[in-house]
C-alpha cells in the first residue's frame, strides 16, 4: 500500500510538477533511513504508473575544469529545446568539506535554461563518489524521466578515468576541451576517450579558432588508431571544434547526438545498453546497502581499531577485513 503522501507525490510528478520533483529529488538524496524507504517506495510507484513510451535520451557531459561545460550546457540545451526536448541538467558540483553541499551552483551560470520552462537544472553534490557522480544519480535520472523530461545531461566534475562512472548510466558521452597544443594530448588519459562518442573542442573563437582546428586535427587523428567499439555507428566515435558563447558548431553537435542515438535505436544497441544500466545500478545500489548493513552492524571503535593497525602495519590489511567480516557475520547471527 502506497501512503498517501508518497501518491501525491508521484501524481505530481507524473503531471510534470517542477516543485513536486525539486522534493522527490530531496528525498532520494537524503541518507536518513526512513527517507531512503519512502524514496524507494516512489520509484516504485512510479515505475509502475509511467506511460509507456520510447525512452529519452541520457547524455553524459565531461570535461577538463575551465574548459566552459556550463556555458556549453546553456548552449546545446537551448539548441535542443528548441528541437522540441524538454530537458532536465543534472550538474554535480565538488562536495564542500564543510557542509557536504555543492560548492560551484552551476544553476547560477546558466541562467537563461534555468529561466526556461522546458528545462529543469538541479545542482547536486557529489559526495565524494567516483568520478564527481553522485550516489544517488541515477534514482534522479529516473525522476526527471517519469516528470517528462525525454533529454538528461549528467554534467560531471573534472575529466579522468573514473569518469566511466558516467558512461554506465547514458546513452551518449561528450568529452568537452580547451585549445591546446599537441603535447597536451598526452594529458587526457586513453581511457577517457575510449567512452566519448563526440570529443567536442570548446573555445574556437576569437586567437584560440587555430589552436581550436589544431587541436581537433590531434585527436581525431588518435580516435582513428582506436578499436571501433560494439554500437558505434559508422564515422564515430567524431572530433570536432564549437564555441559555446558564439553559438558555432552547437547545431552540428546537435545533429551527430539524433543520427548516433537514432542508429543506436535502430541496432537495438540503445535497448541493449538500457537493460545493463539496470543490472549495474542493481549491482551498485547492492554494494551501497551492504556497506550500510556493515557500518549499522559492526562498531565504529572496532572498525577503527582495525583501520588504526593496518595505518601502522601490526595488522595486515587482509587479516583486518577478516576480522570485521567476522564480527559482520556474527551480528547477522544475533551473536
């Protein structure tokens, strides 16, 4: 049985009620236990109330710190909406230390998507996690989705190999960069580009238009020399140059995200990837409650105890995670 808050809820975010989202998503941030059980019973209902229809587009944003992913993310969304989306930006900011909040408020540099009607911006911390994503990512993803949004840009701190994060949970990965010369190539790991489909070269305005064309020119000539990968349709993964604040090579972006989502639908690729989304977020959200069936069950003194012998080498690391596994199995018994 559904509470009757938890239903009100779910109608309003079904009937596209922004203020009825803005809280869902609250929820399913929120890491108090009761929170977290009225999360999952929303999800619920409203996975088991959404209209059927063709899934949305999830794209994956990231980038190296100043090379303008905001204002690239005003851009292209502005673009896209105006291609009849509606879209919903997911932009997750470093942690503060101080207060566990989002620090950048990405929502403040774009202002003129937030003042749009067809978009939502939700800022969210990023809590520490892997590849500035945060936990809780995905449930929000699944919120923006049932609300309506057929668009979801997942904007991500910094650029690394742990961006693959990102990758598991969107149909579609742009890599954002700056100007550069040729050497600089060598500090964007291989595996970061092994995901992006589209490597976009931001800033090609004004002095930096030639490094711009340069720089574009170096790696497409390094996707050329990579293994073609499972779902790639023919001429991507694509290097090409933009500038967010003139507007140039947006519309072109635009077109390459429809015709690789449209011949990834029609490979039956897109439904395919879909279906191990799932069994990945099931897999993450196992090892997110077995870590907080650990934490609840075995005391905290004894877990530093144990974290403080490993610091200082009288308790090998192995030895130690027995010893708290056994103290897990022997709360689980009621001993």
């Amino acid at each position: 049985m559904i509470p009757p808050d938890i239903q009100t809820l779910a109608d309003g975010i079904l009937g596209g009620e922004r203020r009825a989202l803005a809280r869902a998503i609250t929820l399913v941030e929120s890491a108090r236990p009761d929170h977290r059980e009225r999360a999952q019973t929303l999800l619920a209902a409203l996975a088991g109330a959404a209209p059927a229809a063709a899934p949305g587009i999830r794209i994956g944003l990231s980038g190296t710190p100043g090379v303008g992913k905001s204002t690239f993310v005003e851009a292209f969304g502005t673009e896209m909406i105006g291609r009849g989306h509606r879209l919903a930006v997911l932009a997750v900011d470093p942690s503060s230390t101080v207060t566990g909040g989002s620090i950048l408020g990405d929502k403040t540099r774009m202002d003129t998507l937030a003042r749009n009607p067809a978009a939502f911006i939700r800022p969210s911390p990023s809590g520490g996690s892997l590849g500035g994503v945060a936990r809780r990512t995905r449930e929000t993803i699944a919120l923006c989705e049932a609300a309506g949004f057929d668009m979801v840009i997942v904007e991500t701190v910094g650029v690394g190999q742990s961006e693959v994060a990102v990758a598991r949970m969107t149909d579609i990965f742009l890599l954002l960069l700056a100007p550069a010369g040729g050497d600089e190539l060598q500090g964007v790991k291989r595996g970061i580009m092994e995901i992006a489909d589209l490597i976009v070269v931001n800033k090609a305005d004004g002095d930096l238009a030639a490094a711009a064309r340069r720089t574009r020119a170096d790696y497409a000539a390094a996707l050329r020399l990579m293994r073609r990968r499972e779902g790639d349709a023919a001429g991507f993964p694509r290097a090409l140059t933009a500038s967010a604040v003139e507007g140039t090579g947006i519309g072109e972006i635009a077109d390459l995200v429809a015709e690789l989502d449209a011949a990834r639908r029609s490979g039956g690729f897109h439904a395919a990837r879909r279906r191990e989304q799932a069994v990945t977020w099931l897999e993450t959200a196992l090892e997110a409650r077995l870590r907080e069936a650990f934490d609840a069950a075995v005391p905290r003194d004894a877990l530093d105890r144990v974290r403080e012998g490993v610091r200082d080498g009288t308790v090998p690391p192995e030895a130690g995670a027995e010893e708290l596994l056994a103290r897990y199995r022997a709360a689980m018994r009621g001993g």
